[in-house]
C-alpha cells in the first residue's frame, strides 16, 4: 500500500474535495483502491496519470459530462496499448 495515496491528500494536491473524486468515481472515470483493513479510498499511479488528465482539460462540472466520451476513448487506448 505504499505507493497508494489517500482520497484527502489527492483532493488536497489536486485543490479538489473528496466528493468531486468520488464524483469522477461513480462516473467512471477514476478507479479507487479499498482493502477491507482500511476504510479510506485509495488511489494509485494510474489513477492520478488519469485525474491529471481530467484537469487538463479543466472543463466546468457542468460540461464535464459532455465532454467524458474523451476521456473514456483515451482510457480504453491506453487498456488496448501492448505493454
């Protein structure tokens, strides 16, 4: 668990809150890390590269919907990219 990051310390480096990750989550966009030991949600490095780019695209809440189908193509290349 040691290169995973709590939800509050993301909210607070990124300027976001908790609920807005949360948000991102229950749309889709971002996937958390729970362990029945621990009660926060954690992220790891795939998911802040993902967070990162939402916020490039700093989209209000109101457009951010609209503009998901984007961010939804770039995840599922990046599923598809040989490793």
């Amino acid at each position: 668990m040691s290169n995973l990051i709590k939800i509050k310390d993301v909210a607070d480096k990124y300027g976001k809150t908790a609920r807005t990750l949360r948000y991102y989550e229950d749309m889709g966009f971002l996937k958390s890390t729970r362990n029945n030991d621990y009660a926060y949600r954690m992220y790891d490095q795939e998911a802040i590269k993902r967070l990162e780019q939402i916020y490039i695209f700093n989209v209000p809440k109101r457009e951010f919907c609209r503009n998901s189908e984007i961010v939804r193509n770039s995840r599922e290349k990046s599923n598809k990219t040989p490793k």
